[in-house]
C-alpha cells in the first residue's frame, strides 16, 4: 500500500507541475529577444526587397533605448523634437529615421505592422540606411514599448 501511495503522489505531484508549466504565459519573452527579433524581421523585409543589411550600432542602440525608457515611463507615443539632429551629431551620421511602436506582444510583430505603414515602411526600406538601434521597455501593465533608429554615414 506505501509504494502504490507514493507512486500516486508522485503522478499527482508531476501532474501539478504539467499544470503550473502549461499555464506560464508564453509571452514572458526578454527585452533582448523583443529587440533581436525586430532587427532580424526588418533585415527580412530588407533582403526581399534587395536591400543591404543594417548593422547594429551602439551608438544609435543607446539612443533608441533612451526613447522607449522614456515613452514607457511617461506612457505616451511620441517622437520627441529635436533628437534626429542629436542622434546625427552624437553618432557621427549624416542621416537618420526612428520608428515607434507599443502594445505589440513581439518584435515581428511590431516590424509587421510598421511594414503596413507608409511611413515606417519607407524607414524600414530606406537604401542609404546601414546601422540600426533597438530599445523595447516593458512597462508595468506589461505593455511593450519600442523605438527604432536607423542611421547612415553616406
């Protein structure tokens, strides 16, 4: 009876355990893998449409960081005026775009939606483009905040 009891135990103990994994949100996915997942789908839609890869870049990295802290901590979307000319002389460039998104649940999912964007399209897929920057903050309700910078010393 003692080993039949604890082998119930065990079944139910490793029953339990399926339980708690299979109900651990699937969602739970890092700022880094949110970030590299963003720059690996942008390079996709960069290569189909014959476009040379952009590069990580710490430089414009640290600016896109800057401005998804700062749209999480103040909750709002929004470019902030006057940063392209900083980004351009902080980081030695002679261009620069920035998207902006929030509420997606992953980065190709964020990068999906601004290709059905003209504008963050036309960012994605500009030719003169080379490096890349991307910070995503999630906030305390769980939302995703994201900026991403391009630039070119072309």
């Amino acid at each position: 009876m003692t080993a039949s009891r604890n082998r119930a135990l065990r079944v139910v103990a490793i029953a339990a355990l399926l339980l708690l994994v299979s109900i651990t949100p699937a969602s739970a996915v890092s700022s880094s893998t949110y970030e590299t997942q963003v720059i690996d789908r942008t390079n996709t839609y960069r290569v189909a449409h014959d476009k040379v890869k952009v590069k990580a870049h710490s430089c414009v990295d640290r600016w896109a960081e800057g401005q998804a802290r700062w749209m999480a901590a103040r909750g709002t979307l929004e470019h902030r005026k006057g940063r392209m000319e900083k980004i351009l002389k902080d980081c030695n460039l002679t261009g620069v775009s920035e998207n902006i998104a929030m509420g997606f649940s992953s980065g190709n999912k964020t990068v999906n939606a601004w290709m059905d964007s003209s504008g963050h399209r036309r960012n994605i897929l500009a030719t003169k483009m080379r490096y890349v920057g991307v910070g995503a903050v999630k906030d305390s309700d769980g939302v995703w905040w994201v900026a991403q910078v391009f630039g070119t010393r072309k």
